[in-house]
C-alpha cells in the first residue's frame, strides 16, 4: 500500500487548480479536500458540474492510489457522475471507495460532501491498473 501525501506525491496542475488537499487513508475509504473557487461558479453562481466531476475523477483517482503499490497507477476508463444539490464556493470533502479491484481494473466509487455535510454529488469510476513506467 501506498503512503500519499501532498509532500512525496506529484500534485498535476489540474490538482492544485482544484486546490486537492490530501486527508488521508484508514485502509478502506479516501479522504480528499477540494476548495471549490468562485471562478468555478455557473451563471446560478453555484459550482459548474464539470469541476464538480473532476474532483471526483481525482478522488477516485487517488482512492485508487492509495491502496497500489507505488510501482502502479491508474487511468479513468469511465466516470459516472451523479449531481445531488448545487454545491456552493468553499470546502469540499470527498470520501473515495474501492468498489471492486481484479488484476488490470478497479472500481471506485466518490462522493463529494459540502462544508454541510450535504453530499452534492456521487460517481462511480471504472479505471485500469497499469505499472508504471
């Protein structure tokens, strides 16, 4: 198993835009913070859903990270979102779980929670392990 932290882990652009905080790992769920930005608001001035499923392909992502040992990783094959509520500017925690795992795929399932505690959406990855290179 890996030990992630935002100090020894590569934080991609997209990451830090997403302002990802790393939580932590209790063996079976992810724990992730987001700061949803004012510049990700729609003309509702809510959070736009496409930032909204890019916190939780990263969340999955990373879920996934968490229990490989550092020598794999992973690549979306398929991301089911789910909106719930509109999310609002501020925190966002989202809680990342391995549904299923075989020797070249993963399922994992996120939810994204409000600062709250109203979880506004949900999604269901499919991804494909891979050894790095």
């Amino acid at each position: 198993m890996t030990e992630l932290s935002e100090a020894s882990a590569d934080v991609p652009p997209g990451a830090q835009l997403l302002g990802r905080e790393w939580l932590g790992f209790d063996g079976e769920i992810t724990s992730i913070r987001f700061e949803a930005k004012p510049l990700f608001t729609n003309r509702h001035g809510t959070i736009q859903g496409g930032f909204l499923a890019a916190m939780l392909d990263s969340a999955t992502g990373l879920g996934a990270l968490a229990a490989l040992p550092a020598t794999q990783t992973v690549v979306t094959k398929t991301l089911a979102t789910r909106f719930l509520k509109p999310a609002r500017v501020g925190p966002i925690t989202a809680k990342a779980k391995i549904i299923s795992q075989t020797g070249r795929d993963m399922i994992v399932e996120a939810d994204l929670i409000d600062a709250e505690n109203v979880t506004v959406a949900t999604a269901t990855a499919e991804l494909r392990i891979l050894d790095k290179r």
